[in-house]
C-alpha cells in the first residue's frame, strides 16, 4: 500500500511539472525565451501573411457603420463601388459576398457583385435590392477579400425605410452615385450625305456612348418632340474612356422626321458591368441635348 501511495505522489508531480512547462516561458539566458506550446506571433496580421501586408475596401469612398448607413427605400434598387487596394499592390483577390448576416433572405432585402475576381488596386460593383415589402431596419452586409497572403472582411450597413418615407439625401451615399460604371451618353444627328436643297431625307439619329469602365448597353428608350425608340434586346460593349483621346460606339436610332437638332430627349439606358442583366441598372438622362 505504501508503494502503491509513493506511485500516485510521483505521478502527481511529474503531472503538475509538465503543466508549468507548457504554460509557463522556460527562462534561458537574458535574450531567449522558449514557449513549448504555443508559436510565436508578433501581430494579428502575421496571420494573414507577412506583418506588412493589409487589403482595404471602402464603399462609395467611405467606411460604413451603422451610424452611417445607405439608404434604400422599399422596392428599390441601389448600386454601391467597393473600392478595394491592397499592400503589396497588383495582388489578385477573390471576393466573397455575405448579403444575409444576422437575418435570412425573407427579410426582402439581397445583394451581388458584379465580379468576384480583380486585381489590385480595383472597383468592384455592388447590386442591392430590397423588395417592396422588405422591412424596415439596418442590414449588415459582408464582403470579404482573400489573397493567399490576407484576409480582410469589411461590413456595409444598409437601412431600409418604407417607400412613402423621404431619403435623406445628404447621407444617402448610394443614392449620389447613380451612374458608378460611368457611362456617358448623348443622342447625335447625321445629315445624308446626298442632301441638297430643299428635299432633304430625315436625319439618321445615333446613340454616341461610352464609359469608365468595362460596361454593356443591354437597352435604350429614348424619348423626344411626340416619339420614343426603344431597343431591349441589346449586349454592346462600349469603349472605355481614356483621355486625352475619347472614344465613343454610335448605335443607329432610328430616321425619323420628328426629331432635330437642339431638340431635348430623355434617356433611360439599362447598363451592366457582364453582357447580360443580372447585374444590370439603369441610367436616366433628362434633357439631353441633340448634337450634331
């Protein structure tokens, strides 16, 4: 019984022994400390990869909190730029969006992206929409942003509010960024080449448009002076923007003898940043001026 008593103390120590080893550092001179349980880690973001090394993302330039959230009114659409960098830059990322955090797709309220893949620095376009009877209240949205050296994960807050209710304007940052691919447009006039004097051929009418960035026209209804055109069928590329020299695609109207120069159309363009509409929004021009 003795033995078997002196056996259990000598089990106990070695237990407690082995304990202190692993929770507590092993003191080894001035300058090294040994911790055999844990690796070392010098900040969070050693995690992700090296220390030096973040991705950021901004929405509409600024960051987003609840306390300054975009508006939304029920039955309305919205688009948001996602502005991602990184550091190192020109690092590809993979993008993850988490439209439902907290709440489930009943709540009447859902968002995409226009890409999951880009390059940094990047834009990446955000769709929401919430439905016409979505309630009312502050959503929180995650988009998350991968590369094999980081992670970085950034919530949006959207708050919808009923459809008869007012937006407020000045902290609406959605609502101030409706056109966020871009895209600018005007409707042109050409005379037939073969018009002398008096009987002149109705003028041939183009849609001259182009963009920012990487976008397609889907559809136009164009109206002006007691008629419209319309085309739904649509998937244009349009030329990108690059200064100092603009290029532009000329889609044909339509002859017509109601139209004329210095007339005033409105434009209601359905744009997308993928040649078809499950990104798509639209763009409305009023009073835009028919140039020659």
């Amino acid at each position: 019984m003795k033995t078997l008593s002196l056996y259990i103390i000598a089990v106990l120590i070695v237990s407690v022994a082995i304990v202190i080893i692993i929770e507590f550092p092993i003191y080894r001179g001035p300058n090294a400390l040994i911790v055999p349980s844990k690796p070392y880690v010098e900040n969070n973001d050693t995690l992700h990869g090296l220390p030096d090394t973040n991705i950021g993302i901004v929405f509409n330039g600024v960051l987003s909190s609840r306390d300054t959230p975009v508006y939304v009114k029920q039955g309305q659409n919205l688009t948001l730029v996602a502005n991602i960098t990184s550091n190192p830059t020109n690092l590809p990322v993979s993008l993850d969006i988490d439209s439902h955090v907290g709440f489930t797709k009943t709540n009447g309220i859902d968002s995409k992206l226009s890409t999951t893949k880009i390059n940094t620095p990047g834009q990446v376009i955000i769709y929401v929409s919430a439905s016409k009877d979505a309630t009312p209240n502050t959503y929180q949205i995650l988009v998350k942003a991968n590369n094999t050296l980081m992670t970085m994960n950034s919530n949006f807050y959207v708050k919808v509010i009923p459809y008869n209710e007012n937006l407020p304007q000045a902290k609406n940052a959605a609502s101030s960024n409706p056109n966020p691919l871009g895209v600018t447009a005007l409707v042109v006039y050409s005379p037939p080449d073969a018009c002398l004097g008096m009987h002149c051929p109705p003028y041939t009418f183009y849609l001259k448009i182009n963009s920012n960035s990487t976008a397609y026209l889907l559809g136009y209804d164009i109206c002006g002076n007691d008629l419209c055109v319309k085309n739904d069928t649509l998937s244009l590329s349009l030329p990108i923007n690059t200064m100092p020299i603009a290029n532009y695609r000329y889609v044909t109207l339509s002859d017509n003898k109601k139209w004329n120069y210095g007339d005033t159309v409105d434009m209601r363009l359905e744009i997308s940043s993928i040649p078809d509409n499950s990104t798509s929004y639209f763009l409305d021009i009023k009073n835009s001026t028919i140039v020659p």
